[in-house]
C-alpha cells in the first residue's frame, strides 16, 4: 500500500474572471467622468458632491457612488467632504492643460464603447461596425464632419503624446535634418520632435481636412514657423521627400497590401541613408504578453475595413522585403514599439 500523500487540489477562483467581465464598470465610470468635464471642474479648486451636482447638472442619485469610486480608482482624492483631483487626473485630465488627453477619453466613450458592443457581429463577419460598415472609405465620414474630426485629431494627439515624447528622446535625430510625419493628424509627433531637437524642420502630411487643425495646432506651441502642413492622400499622392519618414499609429488601420504599398511607397521617397520609423501598439512575436496591442488589432476588426496590427517581427521582415537594411525594433512604452530601418 502506498504511503504517498495525494497531490493537493489545484484551487481555483472566479475572481479574475469576474473581474474582466465586469472591467467595463471602471472604464464607463471614467468615460462618464471625462464627458461631463468633472476633471476640469475639480482643477479649479475641490468641491463637495453637492457643488458638482450643480456645477454637472447632475440628480444626485448615484453622483455620490461615482465620485467615490472614482477615489477607490485612485482618479479623484477625498478630505472629509471635499473631492479633489489626483495628480494623474489633474495633469492629464484638465482641458485647461497641453498634457490633456480628455479628447480620446471623449472619443472612446462617443466611438468605441458603442461600436465594441458589436465585437461579436464583427468576428462573425469580419465586418467594421461604426459607420463606415458598408463605406469602402474607413475614414470618409468621419472625415467628411468637422468636429467629429477635430475631436477624432485631438483624440489621437492624446494617445500619442507620451510615445511621441519617447521617440524624440530614443531615436539619434542628430544624424538628419528633416522630417515628414505621414498621417499627421493633428500633429502630436512633429511638435514634440521640434520642441526637443531645435535643428530639425518637419512636415505633417495629412487630407486637406487636418490643415487648419494642424496649424491651429502648430500656433498654439509657438512652432508654425518650422512645421509645414503638406496636403495629400498617402496612397494617390506623392509622400514628401524628407530625411526621416514616421508612421505612427498608420499601417495598423490598413490591410495587408495596403502596408507594403505604404512601405514602398516610404522606400522610394527616402534619400539614399534616409530612415524610416514606424510605431504602432507591435503585439510582442510570441503573442502572449502585450494585451494592449492584441486587444488593439480587434479594435481595426471593429472600426476597420481590413486592419490588424501585427508582431515587431512582422514589421522588421516587411521592412526587410522593401529594401531596407539595419533594422532594429526598440520597446517604446509596455504597449508600444518602433521598428527603424535605413534605406
């Protein structure tokens, strides 16, 4: 007879189960935060949970649980019955501040959160399901509204800053002198690069639509005078010949021939030693650990006609295939990555 112990039970629990299907509490809890503009309010000094009822035009039902959860979140501070910002909350939430990222808050709460309740329908059809569902254009209406578009720009300059900062620091821009940012956007990376590198002059290539978005933009941080808007369509037109080419948050919104087309197309517009630079959410070459990115690529599932995003591995051999030699991968942020190759 064996005198062997039995192995002990595995024990397992719901908690973290629980926890991921209920994660859209915390992000609504926030989102509904940000779309009343209760950050800005509190920047201006704390208020009771009576004061922001008025001030948010709120019944009060339920105000208090928010404002409360937002401090168990560690997004709002509370002394006796005053709220108070955060630190995170008062920097990066205030409309009143450059570091506010409130605008892609707002575009998640107006765009994503709706469209991501169709997550199912779209891996079903692999179709998008914001209203671009039966557009051959992804971006066409959205385009097409001018404060759609202005807070879709500004949503995008709220995602990016933080990585743009990186780039400027990690990549060696004292080799080259000129930059174009294709898709700029409103112009988040080229801002950034100008401000920390006083030799470089960019320009941002976008639709005709982001110019004056741009430049209201450019204006406001004192640099239109080296910053140049560029209008055009990346895959009719010509990409302006520059030193550096970025990418940033651009080939994941496409299919697969429509990235090498863009790549080539980089290729053929860089001087000879010219760089390019891509970033996006690179899902790490095992597919285990960056969730952002993974959860990035079903976001093109459900707001794209045909994008994913792709491994670091992927965009190093795509790279490779258009000519490009001396490509190295660099982990920006936990969820962001560049790949850089010199033509």
């Amino acid at each position: 007879m064996s005198t062997k112990a039995p192995a002990q039970a595995t024990l397992v629990n719901p908690g973290k189960i629980l926890q991921t299907a209920l994660a859209f509490w915390h992000s609504k809890a926030l989102l509904s935060a940000a779309e009343l503009d209760l950050f800005t309010i509190l920047a201006q000094r704390p208020h009771t949970a009576a004061e922001l009822n008025g001030k948010l035009k709120l019944n009060g039902r339920g105000s208090r649980d928010l404002f409360d959860a937002l401090v168990s979140m560690d997004l709002l501070q509370r002394d006796g019955d005053q709220y108070r910002n955060s630190p995170d909350s008062d920097y990066f939430l205030d409309a009143a501040k450059p570091s506010y990222i409130g605008g892609f808050l707002q575009m998640t709460n107006a765009r994503l959160y709706p469209t991501w309740g169709a997550l199912t329908q779209a891996l079903r059809t692999g179709k998008p399901q914001n209203e671009s569902a039966n557009a051959e254009d992804t971006f066409a209406e959205l385009y097409a509204d001018k404060d759609r578009l202005k807070q879709f720009l500004s949503a995008m300059t709220g995602i990016s800053t933080p990585i743009a900062q990186v780039i400027a620091e990690k990549f060696n821009w004292s080799k080259y002198k000129t930059f174009t940012d294709v898709g700029t956007a409103q112009g988040a990376l080229p801002i950034e690069l100008v401000r920390r590198h006083e030799h470089l002059h960019g320009v941002g290539f976008d639709l005709p639509q982001c110019e004056p978005i741009f430049d209201e933009y450019a204006r406001a941080n004192n640099q239109q005078a080296r910053l140049k808007f560029a209008c055009g369509d990346f895959f009719k037109d010509d990409i302006p010949s520059s030193d550096v080419i970025t990418l940033g948050h651009i080939l994941h919104d496409w299919d697969m021939n429509q990235k090498t087309l863009l790549i080539e197309k980089v290729y053929k517009a860089l001087p000879a030693g010219g760089s390019i630079l891509i970033y996006d959410a690179m899902i790490d070459p095992e597919r285990k650990h960056n969730t952002f990115g993974l959860l990035m690529s079903l976001n093109m599932l459900v707001e794209t006609q045909g994008g994913f995003d792709y491994t670091s591995d992927d965009c190093a051999s795509w790279l490779s295939a258009a000519g490009f030699n001396q490509i190295e991968v660099t982990q920006l942020t936990p969820g962001h990555s560049m790949c850089t190759g010199i033509k």
